[in-house]
C-alpha cells in the first residue's frame, strides 16, 4: 500500500510548477484539503496519512496525537511553526521540516507594495478613479523619512536594502545583532524596542510570534509613536492588538495600518479592520509569487522524501530523529 500524504497548502495546489512533478514522482496517494484548517477540521483527515505538507493548520497536541502512529513527518510549508504544538511534537517524536530562505525577497517587496500604497493613498485614488471621479489627494514620500524594523532576520534584512535604496534612514531591533550588516547599510541598533516607536515615520515587523511578542504592539506602544506613523505588518497577525490599532486609526494617531496577517483568518466578514480608516489588509499573499511558491514548495516536497526515506531533512526544527517505514 503506497504511503498516503495529506497536502493542505493552497498557494501550493494552485500555483503551476515543477514542484507537483516531483511530488507525483514517489507515487505516494495524495490527499487535498483547502488550508488553513482549524483543528477541528484537521482532526478529521489525519490518523491514516503517513506524511503532512502543511501551511498555518492547527497542528495542536490533540490533532498529532491522533495522527500517531502512523504519520512519520511534518512538512512545513514556510518559515512560521507557531501554529504547530512544536513541544509535543517533539515529545511525540514527530520531525516537524520547514522552508527556511525561501520567501525574504517576496516578502520585503510586498512590505514596500503597502507602505508605498498607503502614503501614495493608492487605494482611494484607484476607487475614485474606477467611480469616474477626478479626486486628487497629496501624498507623502519616503525619502528621508525614519524606518523601524523589529527583527532583523533575513526579511527583515531585505527590507532595509531596499529601504535605503529609497534613501530611508533605518532604526533596527533585534536580539541578535548583524554587525557587519549593520555596518554596510547604515543601521542605526536600538537596544530596547520602546526607544524606537517615538524615533520613526513607518514600523515594519519582522519577528515570529511568541508569548513575548503577542500584542507588542498594542495601546501604550502606540501611544508612544509619532502622531501619522505608519505600521506594517507582514509577520504575523497577533503581533498586533486588534482593538489598539482599530483606535489609534480612529483617532489619527496612526497614519495607516498596512497588513498582510491578521489574528483571525481567514477573517469573519465583520472584522473591524476589513473596513478601518487607512488599513490596507491583504490575504496573507507577501510569499505567494510564482517563484515564491516554487522555491518553498520544492524545498517542502524534498524535506518531505528525505524524512520519509529516514534520511536528514534540509531544514528541521525539532531535534528528533526522522523514521525508515
């Protein structure tokens, strides 16, 4: 009986590529399902697939327990395994793969697409152009202008090469600091992230999600912020505190909010941010290019046939040793 593999990750299933090809290759079973699945929805398709290419399902302690004892491997498509109990995968002594160096440039050029569209007010200009109005409004540049980043990992880095290309000045925060790079791109190291948010024009996050980040961004933080400031966010959603951000746009203290991630998602169709003042909310689509998708998805279908053969994986997070059948 050939083994079964259960595919969940969209971005995957719909884009063209070579990646299908090499998946076909093994002639596992392919199972589909539409991601990202709640847990609920994924505790209903595992218990008889061997192996997991996975996107942002809840992948919690319940769920692996069910897939034992037959999954061997997870494959994570991407970088982000916050949504996957990586304490009990490893108690359970299950490999969790993942695509690291794959998406940063897709990503740092989405981060760019928002903050230009928001100081640009790209959006409403389009909409009242399509509505047969000549409505100009003024924007602002970002030459000159003060970027924060928090996290200075390899997005992160690609955002402050193009950032001083747009002749930015940059402010980075980061646990561990990149001397070198710092030095060659002129970035300024703050020690705390509270000394920052009152120094910068537009915030960009570049960190993963933690029990220290969640809501680092919340009432205080932006309270602190320049009056107009810009916040961008392609890291992820709770980063952010839902209700902090909502208000400082309501009132005008931040200038714009533009995200790709959101604390829900897919969100309900009354998520207040959907229609906020100067938000601008993308369906998490900062690595979804073609040659994006090619790259993680290569790199996932080939962590997935080493680990399956019982062989080191390129990329791993967990410290547990892969499975022959």
């Amino acid at each position: 009986m050939p083994e079964r593999i259960l595919l969940t990750t969209t971005s995957f299933q719909d884009t063209p590529g070579t990646h299908h090809d090499l998946l076909k290759e093994t002639g596992w079973e392919i199972i589909t399902a539409r991601g990202p699945l709640t847990e609920a929805e994924t505790l209903e398709l595992v218990g008889d697939v061997d192996g997991y290419i996975c996107g942002d399902d809840q992948i919690t302690r319940k769920v692996l327990e069910k897939a034992l004892p037959r999954l061997r491997v997870l494959s994570k498509y991407g970088i982000g395994v916050d949504k996957i109990d990586m304490q009990a995968a490893t108690e359970l002594e299950i490999p969790v793969c993942f695509t690291p160096g794959v998406n940063h440039t897709t990503v740092a050029e989405h981060c760019f697409t928002l903050m230009l569209a928001l100081v640009r007010n790209l959006i409403a200009e389009v909409d009242h152009t399509r509505a047969g109005e000549w409505k100009r409004i003024t924007g602002h540049e970002i030459m000159g202008k003060t970027l924060g980043i928090i996290g200075m990992g390899r997005i992160g880095k690609e955002v402050i090469i193009r950032a001083r290309a747009f002749g930015m000045k940059v402010l980075a925060y980061d646990i561990y600091w990149d001397e070198d790079f710092a030095e060659t791109h002129e970035v300024t190291r703050v020690k705390r992230v509270e000394d920052m948010f009152e120094q910068v024009d537009f915030l960009s996050l570049h960190t993963n999600l933690s029990p220290e980040t969640q809501d680092m961004i919340n009432l205080q933080s932006l309270s602190r912020m320049k009056d107009g400031a810009i916040l961008i966010n392609c890291a992820r959603g709770e980063l952010v505190n839902t209700g902090a951000v909502l208000h400082a746009l309501n009132i005008g203290k931040l200038g714009g909010y533009g995200t790709d991630v959101l604390d829900v998602e897919p969100p309900p169709r009354d998520h207040p941010l959907l229609t906020a003042k100067n938000c601008i909310v993308t369906p998490h689509i900062g690595s979804r290019t073609h040659e994006s998708v090619g790259r993680q998805a290569t790199k996932c279908v080939q962590n997935l046939i080493l680990a399956m053969k019982g062989e080191k994986p390129l990329a791993q997070v967990n410290q547990v040793p892969v499975k022959k059948k």
